[in-house]
C-alpha cells in the first residue's frame, strides 16, 4: 500500500487555492492514554486543523520545550510503543481522510528499521514525516524508502541556515519545508517575530515546496501574523497545553477542539 503524500499536496494546494494558509496541528501519540491521544487528534480535526502530525514519544526530545516533554513523558510511562504510534495514524486517517505524518526523531527508526517503519506507516495512511534530527546528508536511505512507499520527507531549516544550505535541504525534502520560526525549542511565545518571516521568504527562493512555520504560534492573532507570509500555521505546544491543563480528558477534548477552531479562524484572516 502506497503512503498518503499526494493527499498532502493537494490539502495543503487546496487551502493555498482558499488564499490561506493550513493549520497543521501536532499531539504526541500515547497521550494522555493511546486511546485518548486518538480521540484528541480527532477533536483538532473537527476543530478545523488541515493536517496532522503525530508524535513520536521520545525520552531526550532535542527539539521540544517542557510542554510536549511533560506529554512525552506521560506517553513513555503509559508503556506507548511505534505499534501505538502506528495505530493512531491509522484510527485518526480512517475517522477523517486528512493527511496525518508523524514527527519523530531519527533513533527510534534507526533501531525499528527504516523499510519496516516505512512500510508500516504507507499501510496505515501516513502522509509522510518530520525528522527534525536527521542531517540530508544522511538521509539517503530513509529517503528511498519513503519514496518507495508515497511518504513525504519533511526537513526542518531554521533562521540560522545559510542559503546554500537551504537550498540542499529543499532540495532533498517532498511534502512541504518546516521553517522554524526561532533559534530554540518548541513552545508558546508572545511574538513569533520577523525572523520566521525573513526564513520563509530564503526558503522559498530556493523550492516550489509549501513553507510551513511553526514554533511559538499559541492563539489566531499570531496564526493569522504567521498565515500572511507562510503557507501553513504549525501548532503543537499549545494545543498539549490544552490537554494538560484540563481537569478530564472530555474537557481537554473540548479545549483542543476549541483552540482548533479559533486557529482555523486566524489562518483564514491574513
């Protein structure tokens, strides 16, 4: 079975046609429960998100901040593994036909092992993957395989890239281009800042790729800042912050689907 990178393109080309840009939400899987994080994935997507991108719980995750730590955190005591993983892009594609990748980094896989990773997530409608930790340098063999199975490869630049080194990570990656917005880990933040907007217009300059910004964007006034220069709004902390700051998980569902809504509303209002 071939993965679901067409049916990323077209989303995202789909809301580009709309003059907006998508709002791609991120929830690690395995939180609070497996069950649990199924149903949130499903509440954001009722709430208006584009796309989804599902965590792979880690125990040293380099990229996130003490939020999606503290869920990743909880997921790994829950006993989750990448059959759960699995499993949730599965049960979240067949409820809702939206793309849904999944965020990890590079050691798990490696240990897994890249054809059967890759084969597993095509056979369970995964879109593709965010390796925020994987050099293009090294990243041939994931990248055969994920071509052999429909899977986008979506590489992170960061405002430190020069521009030659831009132009080899676009040039390695399908699917769309994560810019992050800001030299540091995930989380909310008051201002997303021009840095994310000069990014986006380097980054662009060197692929036909969708840019998608992420990092530090919390309510619809910053999602539509980011919306006027990006081609999608990327949110993760603060939706787990939803979650984790809910007295059960009925409200925590609510809350997510909630936020959804208004981020979707800030993304339609560049």
């Amino acid at each position: 079975m071939s993965g679901n990178i067409e049916l990323l393109s077209t989303t995202l080309a789909a809301a580009k046609a709309e003059d907006r840009a998508a709002l791609i939400a991120y929830l690690p899987a395995g939180f609070p429960t497996v069950d649990g994080g199924i149903e949130a994935v499903k509440a954001v997507i009722a709430g208006g998100a584009d796309v989804v991108e599902i965590g792979l719980p880690h125990s040293d995750p380099v990229l996130d901040g003490p939020v999606i730590q503290t869920a990743d955190d909880i997921a790994l005591r829950g006993g989750v593994r990448i059959a759960d993983v699995m499993r949730t892009v599965r049960e979240a594609y067949e409820a809702t036909g939206v793309p849904i990748l999944v965020m990890t980094y590079w050691n798990p896989i490696d240990r897994y092992g890249v054809e059967r990773f890759t084969a597993e997530l095509a056979e369970a409608g995964g879109a593709g993957c965010i390796l925020p930790d994987l050099p293009v340098q090294e990243s041939a063999l994931w990248r055969e395989h994920a071509d052999k199975h429909g899977l986008a490869t979506v590489f992170v630049v960061a405002p430190s890239s020069q521009d030659a080194r831009l132009a080899t990570i676009t040039a390695a990656g399908s699917g769309f281009v994560y810019a992050a917005s800001l030299m540091g880990v995930t989380g909310t933040r008051a201002s997303v800042g021009a840095q994310a907007q000069e990014l986006v217009g380097r980054t662009r300059a060197t692929t036909d790729l969708p840019v998608c910004v992420g990092l530090g964007v919390s309510n619809a006034a910053q999602a539509a800042e980011v919306a006027g220069f990006a081609d999608g709004v990327i949110v993760g902390s603060a939706f787990v912050k939803a979650m984790l700051d809910a007295p059960d998980e009925a409200a925590g569902l609510d809350a997510v689907r909630s936020l959804a809504g208004e981020l979707a509303q800030g993304v339609r209002k560049r």
